[in-house]
C-alpha cells in the first residue's frame, strides 16, 4: 500500500513529451498519442516542440531537470546534439525514452524505440523499382540534408535503386521537407528533364508538393512514392495520384514509450532491451484505406 | 529641356543597369551551361516557368519596395502569407462552422478569395497604425506580428495542412486551383497577377501625389510633416498594401499547391527585402524604384531556378547565392562611380520625372 | 513712411507663452505683424524668434497665448491650418528632401494634378524654371536637391515658400547660407511681393540688412518682449543695444595683428570636380602666424573646396602644401587635424553636429585622444572641465553640457562646432561661415576670439559672404571666383567695391548695387 | 552641471527602466502561474538555467548593438554560429587532415578555440570591408555573408553532425565541454563568458573613444569624418566584433550539445536584432546602450523558458512572443512621452530617422 501511496503521489507530477514541430501531421500525432496515453494514466504532461533546433531542445531538457519532471519522452534534434542533454537528464535521475530518432551512443536512454527508417526506406524503394518496372529516369527528393533521416532515407533508398542499372536518376534535390519547395523545385527540374517517368520523395510533404507540380504540368500520371504515411497522402493514393508511402507506426511508438515509461517509474525497470525498432509498413492503394492518423488496423 | 530628356533616357538606363547586367550575365551564363545538357534555358515555357516562381518573391517585394521607401521594413509578410493561405484553405475545407446555428456556410471561391485580401490588409493595416500610433520601431512591430500571425496559421488547423482545395461542386466552392494552375492566352494567372500588381505599383511611384508623398516620407520624415504630408495616414497605408501583397501571394502558393500548410512563406520576407535592396532601394529610405525590384527579383529566381536545373546542391547554392548577391552590388557600386565620373549631367543628379536618385 | 502708425495689424500674438523641457523659450510675448509691411524680428541666439514663428506657423503650440488673424482669434495645430489660413513659412533649418528633385521639393503636398489623378510634372517644372528664372539662378528643376550647396538649397527653399503665394511670410533667416548677391535678388523678390500686398515677417543676424528693408522692427531678449518700433526711427546701434540689453560695443573690431612667419603655404592646389573642371583652380597663398586671411567670393566660388582640400577631405586635390616650411604628407583628415589644422564646416546640420549627442559629447568629439589617457580611457571629469570651460566662455545657451545639441537654437549650434574645432589646439583654424546664423553678440564673442587666437600665434582662414564683417576682421582678403584666386587685398586696399569686383570675374555681372544703401 | 550629470544618470535608468518593467512584470507574472504547479520560477537553479539561455542571444546581441549603433545590421551572426561551431568540431573530430604529407594534426582544445574566434573575427572582417570599402548595404553584404557561411558551414560535413567533441585522452584534445558544462564558483562558464562580454562591451561604448567614435558615426557618418574619425576603419572594426562574438556563441553551443551541426544558428540573428531594439537601441542609428540590450536579451530569454516552463503550446507562445514584443515597445514610447515632458536629457532619444532635428 505504501508503494501504492509512493505511486499516486508520483503521478501527477509531469512526463515531459519534447517532438519536432507540430506543423508536420507525422510529429503531432507522435505528441498527440503520448500525451493521450500518459494522460490516460494519471500523468499530468508537458508538451513541447523544438522545432529541430538542437539548442533549443537543450534548454527545454533544462527546463524539464529544473521541473524536476518524472520522465522524458522525447523525438530528438539531433543524433549526436541530443546525448550531451539526455545524460544530463539521467545524471538528474530523469530517464529519457527516445522514439521515432535514435541517438549514437547506449547506456544513457531508458528505451530508444525506433521506427526503422533504412528498412522502410527499403520496401519504399522496392515498390517504386517495381511501379518503375525497373528501368526510366526518375528524380529524388531528399529531406534537410542536415536532418540523420533524410540521409539514412535517401542511402535505404539507394541501396535498391542503384541495383538496377536501367534506373537513371537524373536529378537529385533537397526541398527541406518542405511542401512549397517541392512544388517549385520540381517544376523547375520538369524543366530540365521533360521525360521524367518517377519522383522518390524524403517524406510525404514534399510527395505532396511535388505531385502538385506534376499535375499542374499535366503529368499527374508520373509515379510519385512518399514516407511517412499521412493522412494527406492516403487521400492522394485513394485518389490515384501518390502511388505509395512508407508508414511509421510512430503513434503506436509513442503510446510504448510512455507505457515502458510508466513501468520504469514503477519498477525501475522497463523490462525490454533499449534499442527497440519497429518496422515500417508499404501503404498503397492496397491498404491504404485502412491507414488513420498513422495507425493501420489490423 | 530636350537635352534634359536625352540625358535623363541615359540616365534611366545606366541606372537599372547594373542589375540588368547581373541579370544579363546570370542568364547568359546558365543558358550556355545548360546548351550543353541539351536544356534550353531560355524556351518560353521555362521562361514562364522562372517567372511564376519570380511572381511570388516579385508580388511581396513591390509592397516592400514602398514600405521600405518610407524607411520602414514589413517583417511580417512571410507570416501573413501563411496565414491566409490557412485562412482561405479553411474556409474552402472547413467552410465557415456556426456551431450555435448548427449550420456550416460554404462561401463561393471568389468571396473566400475577397475576404482573404481584406484579411491581408488589415493585418498590414495592423502594422501601420502600432508603428504610426505608437511610434513603434517598423522592424520590432512587424517582427512582433510575425509572430502572432506564424502562431495563427498554425492555431488555425492545430499545425495541420488543408488539402484537396479543389473544393466540391456540390458546395459551390470549386474553382481555386485556376489561381495557381490556370492560364489565360497561354500566360498563368499568376503572372498576369504580377503584372497587375507591377503596373498599379510604378503608376503609383511614378504618376500620383501619393508616390511623391512616400518618396518624400523616406527622404525626410520631419519635413513631411511640416510641408503637410500626412504622414501617419500614407505610412499606414504602404503597410497595408504590403499585407494585401501578401495575401495575393499566399492565396497563389495555397492554389497552386491546392493544398494550404501553415509553416508556408517562411523566410520570404528575406527574399522580398533582398529582391528590393538587389533593385536598388534604399533601407535608409528615400529612394528606390518598382523596376528595380523586379529585376531584383528576376536575379534572385533565375539564379535559383538556374542552379536547381543545373542539379547543384543545396549547400553549394547557399554560397552562390551569397556571392551573387553582394557581387551584383558591388558591380553596381563601381558603376555608380564610373558613372559619376563619365557623366557631369548624372551627377548633378538630374531625375526624370517621378524618378529616385539611386544615391542619397 | 509716415503714417505707419494707422498701419493695419493683420496678424497678432497676445501674452504668448512657451515652456520647453528645462527651457522657458517665451514669457507672455506680444507681436504685431503689418500687413504689407517688412516686419522685423531680432534677437540674440536662443532669444525665442524662433519659437515665436513655429507657433505663428503652427509647428509648434504656445503653453498659453493667444493669436488673432485679422482681428479674429484663431488657433493653428499643424502647419497645414496655418497655410490654409494664408501664413507659409521659411524654416531656420532646412526642410528639403535630398532624394528628391528641386520641383518636386517645391510642390510637395500641393501637386499640381492632372486627370486621373496624375502629378502634372510638366507644369511644376515648368513653373519651378520660371521661379528660379525669377530668382536668377539657374537650378534645373529635375536638379536633386542632394547635389546642391547649402546656399543653393536656401534659394530653394526660398523658392518653395513664394510658390504657396501666401498672404503672410515668415522668413527665418532666409540669408544665412547666400552672399550678397543672391540676397539682393531676394530682396527685389521681397520688393515685389509687398508691391502685392504680401506681408513678410523677416529674421536675420544680418542687421545691415534689416536697415535695409525692414519696416517695423521687434526685439527679443531671452524670451521677452523687449520693444517695437518703426524701422525709420533707428540705426545700427540701436539695434544692438536692444538685443544685447546694455552699452554695445562697436563689434566689427578688426584690430591689425602682428604677423609671424610664414606658417601655411600652398602652391598650385588644384580640386579637380566631378565630370570636367575643377572646383579649386591653381590656387597658392601663404599664410602667417597670427594673420586672419579672410576669403571672400560669391556661391559656388570653391571657397568650401578649398578649405575642404586642406583638412584632407580630398585626397584626389593635386598641390602642395607646407607647414610650417615642411611639406605635409598626411592625406586623412585625422592626420591633418593632429598636423593642427581645424575645420568648421559652412553646413552645421550636414556636417558639423551630431544630433544623436549631447553638447559636451560633440565638442570633444575632434579630441578624443587628447583627452584619453593613453588615448583610451576616457574619464568624465576631464572632459566636463574642458567642456564647462568652453561653455562658459562662448557663452553658450544651453540647459546644460548634457542636453541633446538638437535642442540648441541655431546660434548656439554653431556655437558648439566653433568650439568642437577649438578644443583640437589648431595652428590652424579654416573657418567657413562661421558666424552664419549666430547673433551680434555671439559674432562679436566669435571675432574676439578669432582675434585672441591669432595674437596667441594661429592661422586663421575666414571664408564668409558678409563683406563688412570680412573687411573688419581680416588681415588680408583673398578673393576667389569659379575656383580660382581673382584678387589679393591688403586689409587697406579691400574697398567693398573691389572685392565684389573680383568676385565676379568671369560671372555674368549679376550685382544690382544701386538698390543698397 | 551636477543637476545635467543627475539628469542623465536618471535619463538613463528611465530610459531602460520600461525594459525593466516588461521583465519586471513577466518575471511576476511566470513565478505565479508556476507556483500553481509548484515549480518555483525564482530558484537560483532556475535563475541561472534562464541566465544561460539568455547568454546565447545576448552575446550576439551585445556585438549587434555596435553594429546597429553605427547604423548598419549584421544578419549573418548566426550562419557565423554555425560554421564556426563546425570547424571547431572538425578541428577536433578530425583534426586538420593535410593529405600530402599523410598526417593529420589534432591541435589542443585552446589552439582550436583561439582558430575558431579568429576565423570569426575574419568573416566579420570581411562583412566589414564589404560594406565600408565597397559601400554595399550592411542589411545586403551581410545576408549574403549569411549565405555563404551557412553554405560553408554543411558543406564542411556533407550536412552531417561532427559527433563527441569531448575528444580523446590519446590526441590529447580533450576539455571542450567545458566551455559549455564547466562551472566556476557554481556558474556556467558561459555566463562567466557572457560577464566578459557585456564588461567589455559597456567598457568600450562609455570610456572610450572607440565608443564615442561608434555613436558618432551612426548619429552623423559626415560631421564625424570631418571630425577625424576613422569612419571606415571602425565600422569594420565594429563588424568584427560581432563576427568575434558570434565565434564564441558557436563554441558554446558546440561545446554545450557536445556535437556540432550545421544548421545550428539559424533565425538567432532576428533574436539578436529584437534585444538590441527592445532594448532600446535605435535601427537608425547612434542610439543605443548595452545595458538595455541585456535587458532586452532577459525579457526574449525569460519569456522563452517560462512559455516552455508552462508548456504552452508552441503556436501560442509565437502568438505570445509577439504580442510581448510590441507591447513592451509600446510601453516603452509611452513612458518616453512621460519623460520628455519630465526631463530634457533624453528628448529625442527615440526619434525615427529624419526626424533627429524634431527639437531643433
Ligand atoms: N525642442 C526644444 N526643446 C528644448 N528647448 C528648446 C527647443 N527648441 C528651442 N528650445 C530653446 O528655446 C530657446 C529659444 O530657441 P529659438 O530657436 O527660438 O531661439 P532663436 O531666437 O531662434 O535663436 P537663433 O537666432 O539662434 O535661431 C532656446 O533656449 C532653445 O534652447
Ligand atoms: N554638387 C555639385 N556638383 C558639381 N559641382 C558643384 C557641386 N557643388 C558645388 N559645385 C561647384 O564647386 C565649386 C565650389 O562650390 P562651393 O559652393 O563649395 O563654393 P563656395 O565658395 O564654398 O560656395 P559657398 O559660398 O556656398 O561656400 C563651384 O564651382 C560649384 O559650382
Ligand atoms: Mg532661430
Ligand atoms: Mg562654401
């Protein structure tokens, strides 16, 4: 009963959730789930953004220690910017659980619950080979070069497409992930390259602006893949334009981390490995009905 | 005076010359770079292409091109882009939910369009009276709506993206799109936008009393005031042309993309200033010419559209980008004194009429 | 003038009362303006004349007072009620937009306005040439008021007013920036409107020249009234003791100096000008220790060229030039002023004050590396006692070395560049219209010291338009036409005639004399 | 003159007094609302995590204000953040790689410090040559430099994160996180840093004649050139230092994340800018105090934290932001009424460009 008391008196103190901008469907989700889920459990919660500002996640890890926050649930800024505040975190006796990004170093989170970007990226790449039917010239759009996933992304892809020779990219940009971006910067490699027969995208926004392009140039026949798997563009592959995407079940993600959360607050122990990674789904026209708010029903 | 007009042609020229040879040399360079890729860089249709992306950066920088001829700066126009890109995006989406009537209205395209603009301009309108009324710095009031309004967008639909702006036949709201995609005698509306916007801007500079008055505003605010200029009144009102610029724009990128994303616009306020400064505005205020400024833009979006073709980086574009810019400066640096030098009736500084000195 | 005494008051300040931060500008003022008449307004620097006329004008509001147009009591809150009521106004400091060109300075805000809205430039230039046609300059229209000398601007100005054709014109020291000639245009200008019935209200601390065409005359001191009068019953002396209150004494007191040896001299200083020709032509002189050469030419002569040339604005001048019998290498301005060289700019706004700075911090602005300790620490107390000094012996008006110079009336601006000048220890002093703007009294201070530098051993270079004062003061008088040096007067031989003489060589003979005296 | 000296000693203090107040008030305010969630907002732990924050942006504000003093604006400070973070992490990731002789040289942590605020320095250098020896618009030369640097500063990696900047033992580069986690006498070395800074800085603008130099020239460049002041000479010197702080800020925050990333620094210019105006400092020039630049750069900082601290959603604290922004600005014209009429000292202490000579 005592450990019961200890229980309800720690709940009501904050889990911290920290996510990259909610401006993107994919991170509010993410926000969204946690915040549900720990809600559900009796937590009181912070939710923050930091925007991919790896600093600006630094002070917020601060001001989680100074709240003296129960746990940390965070999407990082940042491979190797984030290990400096995690440990930070831990020395404080605060534990991290990492979803969706992981960090290059082991022993400082609690859980690094990770949706595995370079094998989704790889049955991306494959179902754009076969939509390609192995050969045509194609573009890539790739996210902030500066962000880990767009690199891993853009090496999972090319580990598939480069097996086929007769695939030839013809252009290759960073748009930033941004919607806007995509569009113009895709109407100007139209320009360049008329003959295009396929778009590989960083993630769904840019699938969307880059789709927008197509169709304002009267080749919405082109075949565009995404990642992430949007409500926007299960719509667009229902409507038969985007031709697929990768899912991340990053709300499934979040609810786990703040369960194991839950469970180390309790036990002190999670009683799963740190590193957790979570396959990613192909979503296309086959499935896609099924896909909601990044959770696909069984 | 025939003279003077002869003279003042010349001047004209030589004037916006220096960015037309940055323009010149930039366009010249990617076609040849491009020739040997078998790209065509100057076809028509890629022409039209850079200039609707030019459209975008042009339609904020003529706002700001007056603002900062009043020696003021409108931080806020990327914001305000967003914002009404979600406002018109929701209203198309969403139409307008009157949950105490339980009833939702769904307004025609053209009335989401006109509230879209009216929205624009008060915001600008905002601007003007916080920087007029209470004297506010024009960079920290417009930077402050900057924020309120990035923050709306997003509060707007909780972050999220306002897609399928097609709208539906069944409400009465199809149609947007035509903004971003349409085209008339072959030319996107976007363009003929433009041009609408460019010529209301230079007739305004150039033909009316109120030009004069923003010119003399920027020049010496003080003397202004005591010759009779209002100007509080004409101050607000640039800032409010400024917010209505925006909402043009952001009501073509939304059409364009058919979809409306709150975080859109970001950074364009950059552009805009750079695209007026390229052109030869002042930001001590005063001087500065509408035609200017679209050259200024026209560099900024052959440079980017050039590099994109030529499949640079990202990263290398960034510094290319850099040192264009200041290059094309400094080139119109020099000229400006060789110009001195080569010529007494320029630097006596003749004007043609409703025409800037480039050099205070 | 006999019968000014049934003369009709158009317009009336009763009991006018003005309070600044720190200052009281004008206690319970009464001032009547004739109309048609050439009514006078004189008043040491910081007196209120000023003041007076921006609250006449509306610019500013009287912190109690009443005004009376036409015997009808009225109230102006921005300049515009003033000019719709017929009052238009020359303003002491310029009010012209230097991005913008002469006609459009002259019709802002009242465009002429075609159909469609549209600014009827045409016309306005139009009307701008026959202006300047009038005033006998020739301005372009298209010209950008930024190209043009101080002086020029003035007529611009001048310019701008006349083109309101307003019932009542108020003229604050319209002629600090012109020579003689110009200003017997304007004064043929002024002729004419009275002839058209327009009354002018006239400031200036040229008071030769309100003898010479002032019909009524009003006196201020520190802010009260003093007296008015009739200008036919007074003379020269008169005047003085008023404004300065007290025994005046005779101020133009050129007293002869003994010269040292040479301690400047210039051979063949050439100042090339932008485009062709040259601004300063072959121009060599010497100048001794002790000696007050004054410089005397019409606008535009290349007076300020020269003397910009020597404190090394210009480093593209060719020529050479010795101190002291050693050839100066230095080209930076810097160099020249630790060489002691000095300047004193003709235009204090443009460049000679720092409006942003308090009186104290613009005065030691030339020498703060004598002040600092080891040129980099600077100690408040040292500066103060330098500063308090010079207040105190300029007499400045000031609330105190603190206050904002751009709270300064004109005068004791000037005042503050004179000393900022002093406070670098020259050898040499080049001094461009100096005494523009500032009153009788200050004038009388300002050549009391010019002469006490001179016997302490300095070189002083005097360049003003103001012959009288140019003949009393100087040891020499070298004048200048079109860049060049045209004539070199020993103090006796400088007739006013012979000086004007000179300046004109190679001018269309404009100077109207007769109308003088 | 004892009464002026009181005059100006109070002008002062009122003069940021309203900065004050808006910190004053919002610090309240926060310690409230936090108690309720019983955090209390006034710990000295709390006090000194918000101190930190702040040293970021008020070190680059305190550069800033030189620039901004002499009328100009430096827009690159934080692509400097960013490339100079980056070197500095490749100096010590990868040590200095000179392929023709087969070696690389890992320098120690001090030789790379001190490189790392020399290239600042020189890219501020730069900015300032541009500006003064080619007279482009500081607002251009240094958006351009802004470019350039951020481009440089990925192409450095590819893009990537230079990774454990705590070095190794072996190469004997140890000790950098000091910089950032260090504490002497229980503070952050960074605040200590930002101690430096500020006593340098309100050194240099009160004692000097550099200083007084850099007012000069932003009230009046010509009466100042004509006085002796090596108007070129010192603006340079004035971009420089910015470039020099920006040098440091990017150590700190390499050295606090313990990594280095390209794209660190992007927007804190705008941050920079809006203390020094918050604080007081005017963008036309020869206004302006370091003291309320800090202020300024406290009120962004508490504002920041405590949003976060309340975990306000991140659009409304945009909102939030914003609205403080304008309403301490307005605040703050108000109370600069109350004053003129109170005090001559500081008449005139805000006028807008033109409209210096309003009390002549
Ligand atoms: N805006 C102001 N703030 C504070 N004091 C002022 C202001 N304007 C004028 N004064 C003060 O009021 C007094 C009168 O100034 P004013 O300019 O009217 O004198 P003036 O007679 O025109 O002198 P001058 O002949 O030099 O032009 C002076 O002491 C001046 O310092
Ligand atoms: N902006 C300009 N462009 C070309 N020539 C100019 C310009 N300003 C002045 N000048 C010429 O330079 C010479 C010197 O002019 P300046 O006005 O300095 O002579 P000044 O004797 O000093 O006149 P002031 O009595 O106004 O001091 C004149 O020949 C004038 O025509
Ligand atoms: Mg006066
Ligand atoms: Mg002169």
């Amino acid at each position: 009963s005592g450990d019961q008391e200890a229980k309800s008196e720690k709940k009501g103190n904050t889990i911290f959730i920290i996510t990259p901008s909610h401006d993107n469907p994919f991170f509010k989700t993410e926000a969204v789930a946690a915040d549900d889920e720990a809600k559900k459990m009796g937590y009181a919660t912070t939710v923050l953004s930091h925007d991919d500002d790896a600093n600006l996640q630094d002070q917020q890890f601060d001001t989680a220690i100074a709240a003296g926050a129960l746990a940390i649930i965070v999407d990082n800024a940042g491979a190797d910017a984030t290990i400096g505040p995690v440990r930070r975190a831990k020395e404080a006796g605060i534990p991290s659980f990492l979803i969706d990004r992981e960090i290059n170093e082991t022993g400082l989170a609690v859980s690094q619950i990770v949706s595995n970007n370079y094998q989704g990226a790889v049955i991306g790449a494959e179902k754009f080979v076969e939509l390609m039917g192995e050969e045509g010239k194609f573009v890539e759009l790739v996210g902030k070069e500066s962000d880990t996933n767009a690199g891993i992304r853009s090496k999972g892809y090319h580990e598939i497409l480069d097996q086929y020779p007769a695939l030839e990219m013809v252009a290759r940009q960073s748009a930033n992930w941004s919607q806007t971006e995509a569009y113009e910067k895709m109407e100007s490699i139209l320009q360049a390259n008329p003959d295009i027969k396929g778009v590989i995208c960083g993630n769904d926004t840019m699938a969307m602006g880059a789709m927008a392009a197509l169709k304002a140039a009267g080749m919405g026949d082109v075949i565009v893949v995404g990642f992430d798997g949007s409500n926007d563009v299960r719509d667009s592959i229902l409507a038969g334009d985007i031709k697929a995407t990768v899912l991340q079940t990053c709300a499934y993600n979040a609810r786990l981390a703040v369960q194991q959360a839950d469970k180390y607050i309790e036990t002190g122990s999670t009683g799963a490995p740190e590193k957790q990674l979570t396959d990613c789904v192909l979503i296309d026209s086959s499935n896609a009905k099924k896909l909601d708010n990044f959770v696909l029903e069984q | 005076m025939k003279n003077n007009k002869q003279n003042i042609s010349i001047g004209m020229i030589l004037m916006q010359a220096r960015t037309f040879i940055a323009l010149f040399i930039l366009t010249v360079a990617f076609t040849l770079l491009l020739s040997n890729r078998g790209i065509n860089f100057l076809s028509p249709i890629n022409l039209l292409t850079v200039t609707k992306h030019v459209a975008i950066t042009a339609i904020l920088a003529i706002g700001m091109t007056f603002v900062i001829i009043t020696g003021g700066i409108d931080l806020s126009v990327g914001s305000i882009v967003g914002l009404c890109g979600m406002i018109a995006g929701g209203l198309i989406h969403e139409g307008l939910n009157l949950p105490m009537f339980h009833m939702t209205i769904y307004y025609h395209v053209w009335v989401i369009i006109i509230l879209t603009l009216i929205l624009g301009t008060l915001i600008g309108l905002v601007n003007g009276l916080v920087i007029t009324r209470f004297n506010v710095a024009p960079f920290i009031g417009t930077l402050g709506m900057m924020y309120i309004a990035r923050g709306f967008a997003n509060i707007r639909s909780g972050g999220a993206t306002f897609p399928n702006l097609q709208g539906q036949a069944r409400l009465g709201n199809t149609g947007f799109p035509f903004l971003g995609a349409g085209k008339i005698i072959g030319i996107p509306v976007s363009i003929w936008i433009l041009i609408i916007v460019l010529a209301i801007g230079i007739y305004v500079a150039k033909k009316t009393p109120l030009g004069r008055h923003i010119y003399a505003i920027g020049g010496n605010a003080r003397a202004a005031r005591l010759s009779g200029v209002k100007v509080k009144r004409i101050t607000t009102i640039v800032y409010a042309f400024s917010g209505f610029c925006s909402a043009i724009v952001g009501l073509i990128i939304a059409s364009q993309l058919v979809a409306a994303h709150p975080a859109t616009g970001e950074t364009y306020e950059m552009s805009a200033i750079a695209a007026a400064v390229l052109g030869g505005t002042s930001l001590s205020g005063g001087i500065g010419t509408i035609g200017g400024t679209i050259i200024g833009a026209f560099v900024m979006g052959v440079l980017g559209d050039g590099l994109v073709m030529m499949g640079v980086s990202e990263f290398w574009q960034n510094v290319i980008k850099g040192v264009v810019i200041v290059a094309a400066v400094i080139f119109d640096q020099m000229q400006q004194q060789m110009k001195a030098r080569s010529s007494v009736s320029l630097t006596g500084g003749e004007t043609k009429k409703g025409e800037e000195a480039e050099i205070a | 003038m006999a019968k000014q005494e049934r003369d009709e008051i158009i317009l009336q300040a009763k009991g006018i009362y003005k309070k600044y931060p720190g200052t009281i500008a004008l206690s319970n003022v009464d001032f009547n303006v004739y109309r048609g008449k050439v009514n006078v307004l004189v008043g040491e620097n910081g007196a209120g004349k000023s003041t007076l006329m921006k609250i006449l004008a509306g610019v500013e509001q009287p912190s109690s007072g009443e005004i009376f147009l036409k015997s009808e009591q009225c109230r102006f809150f921005s300049p515009n009620d003033a000019a719709d009521r017929g009052i238009s106004i020359i303003y002491q400091e310029m009010n012209l937009f230097p991005n913008l060109n002469v006609s459009d300075n002259i019709f802002i805000a009242r465009e002429k306005i075609k159909k469609g809205g549209r600014v009827d430039y045409d016309s306005q230039e139009e009307f701008t040439a026959s202006l300047m046609k009038k005033l006998k300059q020739d301005i372009g229209p298209r010209v950008l008021v930024s190209s043009l000398r101080i002086g020029q601007q003035q007529i611009v100005e001048i310019a701008k007013a006349l083109a309101q054709n307003a019932e009542i014109l108020i003229m604050d020291e319209p002629t600090s920036a012109l020579s003689t000639s110009e200003v017997d245009i304007l004064f043929e200008m002024i002729d004419e409107l009275k002839a058209h019935g327009v009354t002018i209200v006239y400031i200036s601390h040229r008071l030769e020249e309100l003898l010479q065409i002032g019909d009524y005359i009003t006196v201020l001191r520190d802010g009260r009234l003093v007296t008015e009068t009739t200008m036919a019953s007074i003379d020269l002396q008169w005047i003085v003791k008023q404004m300065v209150g007290g025994e005046a004494d005779e101020i133009f007191t050129g007293e002869a100096h003994a010269l040292g040896d040479t301690i400047l001299e210039c051979k063949h200083i050439y100042l090339p000008r932008e485009g062709e020709g040259y601004s300063v032509r072959d121009v060599s002189f010497e100048l001794h220790a002790g000696e007050i050469l004054g410089i005397y030419g019409l606008v535009g002569a290349g007076r300020s060229e020269l003397l910009e040339t020597l404190i090394g604005e210009h480093p593209e001048a060719a020529g050479e030039v010795y101190l002291k019998g050693e050839k100066i290498v230095s080209s930076t301005i810097t160099g020249r002023i630790r060489d002691g060289f000095a300047l004193i700019p003709e235009d204090r706004q443009r460049e000679g004050l720092v409006p942003t700075m308090s009186v104290a911090d613009n005065m030691t602005l030339a020498s703060l590396f004598r002040l600092a300790i080891r040129g980099i620490h600077l100690r408040k107390r040292d500066e103060q006692e330098e500063v308090d000094h010079l207040i105190h012996e300029m007499s400045l008006k000031t609330a105190g070395s603190a206050v904002l110079v751009s709270s300064l009336s004109g005068g004791n601006q000037q005042k503050v560049v004179i000393g900022k000048s002093l406070l670098t220890q020259p050898q040499i002093l080049l001094m461009d219209e100096p005494t523009r703007g500032i009153d009788v009294a200050a004038k009388g201070e300002v050549f009391s010291i010019m002469n006490r530098l001179a016997k302490q051993g300095l070189g002083i270079i005097f360049v003003t338009s103001e012959i009288r004062e140019l003949r009393a003061i100087s040891d020499r008088i070298l004048v200048m036409s079109k860049g060049a040096v045209t004539g070199v007067f020993p103090r006796e031989e400088a007739s006013e005639e012979a000086l004007v003489e000179a300046s004109a060589v190679g001018h269309i003979t404009t100077a109207v004399r007769e109308g003088r005296n």
